[in-house]
C-alpha cells in the first residue's frame, strides 16, 4: 500500500484534465474522450472527485483504480452483455468502440439508503412512499435491505445539468428508448448486479447500489459502457459488520466515495450554494480507499503509474500507435 506520506506529496499532482494533441477533445465530469479513426474512442479517466453533479476535488490513483477496476469488471461481466472496450494502452487510458449512449442512467438499488437528493432513504424520510414508481411500506429503517433489487432511472444530466429522476415506466412513455430496448436493458442490469453482488460477498463486500450506461454500437448492439462496479459509481459496505451495525442503527461501514458525500451532508451541504472547504485528509482517505477496494475486488496488488501522468501517458499512447 502507498503511504499516507507519498499521497500527501502527490496530492499537488493528480491528474485534473489532458491535453493531447488530438483534435475533438470533449469534457465530462471525471472523463476526458478524444475521437479516434474507425469507430473508436480513446477515453482517459482523469483524478477529478465528483459528488452531487460537482467536482469538488481530485485524489491521486483515482482515475488510475477507475480505468483498470473498470476492465475487470468488464471481463467478468461480458458473458452477459458485451461492453465497449478495446483496449487498454495505459493505466488511465482506454480505446472503446464510439456508440450512441442512452439518455438514461440505470440505477440499481438493493438497499433502502443514501444522503443525496436521489435517493431513496432521502425521500423516503421526507414521507414519499411512491419512489420511481416502486411504492414502498412504512417502518423501513435505514440501510435495511429491499426484497429484491429494484432500478431508479434517471435522465442523464447534460451540460454539467442535475440528473432528474423517472420511473421505468416513464423512460417508454416520455420516448426516451423503445419498449422493448428498455426491456433489455433493465434485464442486462438486474444480471450485472447480481454477479455484482456475488463477487463483492466473496470480497467482503456488500454491492449496495450502483449505476450503468448503456450505449448502441454501429452495428445496433445494445452495449455496457462507461464505468461497472467502481467506487464511483456504487456504493459498498462491509460484510462483516453489516448485521451488528445494522441492528445497532448506526451506519454501516462504507467503503466507496459514500464518505465524503457524508462529510458534506454533515455540513448541511448537497450540492446547492457555496461548497465547503475540505481538509486535505479526506482527499487522502479517498485514495487510500480507492486502492484498497481495487484489491479487494480483484484480489490483485495495485501497481501504482507514475505522477506526473501526462509524459507516461503519452509515451504509451505513442507505443499503442494512436498517435
């Protein structure tokens, strides 16, 4: 494991954003993505922390633990949907197949939880008890697990826009995809998740919920892209202290990015007004976290790439022909 020293010095040196000499570079929250020729993307995972539809900081291996998390999980994953990756020519690079994205991320939850304005404990503490369309009894408690998975859909935030939350049914009716894609697409996620889960328990881990994008490739195949299983876009717990936490009411132990959502909620911050000031440490607990859930999924040793990133990115780029 990296010492808390050597993040500390690296702090000043996480990957904020690229500058390749490739034309048509685009921008979104935690990527960078680059046009390349014959139907494909190169798309770099940069350091950027986001949380509430904000970048509130950028933590060094960050994108690094994203990128190749991101390949494992597709490995695992492909014999129930092909996904969009080609390649990996760099620790914070991958070379996707372009496809058109569905304009709806697909939430799917085990666990009634959650601090953000989305999410279902959020709501459901405020009286909601119709949530995306699932209707939900009184005397639920807080991380108690649902009886079966469900998906929250929601539009996809454009333009560093929020995401609005939908129902499944709306995602047909408002003409966002067609029944029969959106079919698919809800069963390829209920079956991701449930590998999901089961590889995490093996781990230690509970999958609590997570997000899937979806795009069609050239060809018309509906493919799994962007991120699977990351700390960004799922939420872990740990078995082991799950039941007594639980049964105690205090919050489960977190081991994904949830930590810093709960740093701010505690300061009544959720992504509306002036964002509060952060320690340095909690950035330095995000890395720590970052690598160690890598290891725990995979069960392999995390081998950090060098800082500063951009020459060791381009040298591999080069190496892998792409320019």
């Amino acid at each position: 494991m990296i010492s808390h020293n050597e993040l500390q010095h690296l702090l000043p040196l996480a990957f904020g954003e690229s500058n390749l000499p490739l034309p048509g570079k685009a921008v979104g929250k935690v990527r960078d993505w680059y046009p390349l020729a014959d139907g494909k993307r190169l798309i770099l995972t940069t350091d950027r922390l986001s949380a509430f539809d904000l970048i509130l900081a950028r933590v060094p291996y960050k994108g690094q633990v994203l990128n190749q998390l991101s390949a494992w999980w597709f490995t695992q994953t492909e014999s129930l949907i092909s996904n969009h990756l080609l390649s990996v020519p760099d620790p914070n690079a991958a070379v996707v197949i372009e496809t058109t994205p569905l304009m709806v991320e697909v939430v799917v939850r085990g666990y009634i939880s959650g601090v953000t304005t989305t999410a279902l404990w959020y709501r459901y503490e405020l009286g909601e008890r119709t949530i995306y369309g699932h209707t939900f009894p009184d005397g639920l408690c807080k991380n108690q697990e649902l009886p079966t998975p469900i998906i929250t859909p929601t539009t996809k935030g454009i333009a560093g826009g929020h995401d609005e939350r939908l129902t499944c049914s709306e995602v047909v009716f408002q003409g966002i995809l067609e029944a029969d894609t959106w079919e698919q697409v809800q069963n390829a996620a209920l079956a991701i998740f449930k590998c999901g889960q089961q590889l995490a328990q093996k781990a230690g881990l509970i999958l609590v919920d997570t997000k899937y994008e979806f795009g069609i490739a050239p060809d018309g195949r509906l493919l799994l892209i962007d991120e699977v299983h990351t700390p960004d876009s799922s939420r872990f717990w740990k078995v082991d202290s799950y039941e007594s936490r639980f049964s105690d009411g205090q919050e489960p132990e977190n081991f994904d990015k949830e930590f810093v959502r709960i740093a701010y909620a505690g300061l009544d911050y959720r992504g509306e007004g002036d964002i509060p000031e952060m320690p340095g440490d909690l950035w330095l607990s995000a890395a720590e976290r970052y690598i160690a859930i890598y290891e725990m999924l995979t069960g392999q040793e995390f081998f950090p790439g060098n800082y500063p990133l951009e020459p060791r990115l381009i040298g591999n780029l080069k190496k892998a022909g792409i320019f």
